[in-house]
C-alpha cells in the first residue's frame, strides 16, 4: 500500500512540472543585478537614519556659516535672515513737565567754539602701563551772549517830547552757559592700564563726565578772553531794537548799556 501511495504522489509531481514549462522554448526575460526574492525589479531606497542625520547636520552647517559670513561682511542674501542681527529695545519712560519758567533774556550772539581736553590719570609708583588713563577729547559746543530784558521798566526807557526819539538803557550782556553737542564731540585716542582695563570690565564708572565738565570750561574761557563775544550781542541787540522801534514810528532809537559812559 505505501508503494502504490508514493508512485502516485511521484506521478501527480512529474504531471505539475510538466504543465509549468512553457511551450515557447525560450527562456524568461531577466533584469541585470537581479536580487532574488524581488521578481527581478529594485525598489526605491530611501535613505537610512544615520543618513538622514547627516544630511540635516549639513544644512545647520552650512545656514551657520552662511549666517556668520553675512554678520562679519554685512551682505546677506535677501531671503536669508541674520540671526544675529543686533535689535535695540527702547525702554525709556516718556518725558514728565515738572516746571514751566519765563525766559526774559535776548539770545544775541553765539560763538560756536571747539576745544581739545588732553587729561591723564595716574596712580603713585605705579606705572602708566599698569594702571592709570589717558583720554584725548574733541569738544564741541556754543556759547552765547545774553542780554537780560528782566528789569526792563519805565525807568529805562526814556522817550522824547515829540514822541520821535527813545532811549533805552539795558544791563550788560553776559555770557550763557556753554551748550556742549554731544553728537559733534568724539573720544580721539583712550590709553588705560592693564589693571584699569579689568577694573572696567567689573563695573567701573565712565569718567567722560569730567571731561565734558572740563570742556565746557574751557570753552567758557575762551569766550571770554577777547571780549568778541559781549561787542558782537551789543550791536545785534542794538539793531533788534532800532529795527522793533523804528517800525513803531520812532526815527531816532538809541541804545546804551550800564558799563557805558554817554
């Protein structure tokens, strides 16, 4: 019995090889580099994980370095955005009125002056190099000559009979204090010591103060050394008030001041 059951499992086998052999007698078409198991076909390869990783690594790599040459030459593309571009932030508190106040003085002449403060500082026994500053400042700014109309009353002012004719006696002209332009001032060279340099960087106070203090001084000297300044206010103020006057119908205007002798 297990005789006949293996011929006829022997004979159902030959029966199913031979009906899967084509009758063409030629062989089947086959794809070169062929991977068994793929019915002859290579299918699409994504990249693995690691792959990816270094891709995207690569594109941080070259956005940074895209980004830090555009920082340093100040040219970026324009649809790249700097990360690193500087933002300020104004936090200022908006201004308050505390008083008003009458101004009765006549701002006749400016003298817009300029002056060169050289100040060094140095510590005892020890070298400038070490510690110690010194700072070369540019300071420009204006002083003006003013004339005070405050005490300007009927006493001093004198008219003629037949209402042509006016005199008016005004205090001296003095001089204002100096305006000092920020924006027009400049530090030209600034030498500090290896110590001061650290003491800096550890919150130490700026003493550009004192050289705006020291500037401002000297430009007040200046103005008053030749008395340019005060002659110049007179005569302006003096051709103000002729003109003023002389538009009221007054055809003689004359202006004297305290310190004259007429």
């Amino acid at each position: 019995m297990i005789a006949a059951f293996l011929g006829t499992f022997r004979a159902m086998s030959d029966e199913s090889g031979r009906s899967g052999d084509t009758s063409t007698g030629t062989l089947p078409p086959t794809t070169p580099n062929a991977e068994p198991g793929h019915g002859g076909r290579r299918g699409l390869q994504l990249p693995g994980f690691g792959g990816l990783v270094r891709l995207v690594a690569l594109l941080v790599v070259l956005a940074v370095a895209a980004s830090a040459i555009s920082f340093v030459a100040g040219w970026r593309p324009s649809f790249l955005h700097n990360p690193f571009k500087k933002q300020t932030i104004d936090r200022s508190e908006p201004a308050v009125v505390r008083s008003l106040e009458t101004i009765n003085d006549y701002h006749a002449a400016s003298a817009h002056l300029e002056v060169v403060v050289d100040v060094q500082t140095t510590t005892k026994y020890i070298p400038s190099w070490l510690s110690g500053e010194q700072v070369l400042f540019v300071g420009v700014g204006t002083v003006d000559s003013v004339v005070s109309f405050k005490g300007l009353d009927a006493s001093r002012v004198t008219v003629s009979p037949d209402g042509k004719s006016v005199t008016i006696k005004l205090p001296t002209p003095t001089l204002g204090k100096p305006a000092l332009d920020l924006q027009k001032s400049y530090v030209v060279a600034r030498q500090r010591g290896a110590l001061t340099r650290v003491g800096n960087l550890f919150g130490g106070q700026s003493k550009d103060q004192g050289l705006y203090i020291k500037a401002t001084q000297q430009m007040s000297a200046a103005a008053a050394s030749d008395g340019q300044l005060v002659a110049l206010g007179k005569q302006n103020t003096t051709a103000m008030l002729r003109g003023l006057l002389g538009a009221l119908g007054y055809t003689n205007v004359t202006v004297t001041f305290e310190e004259d002798k007429k």
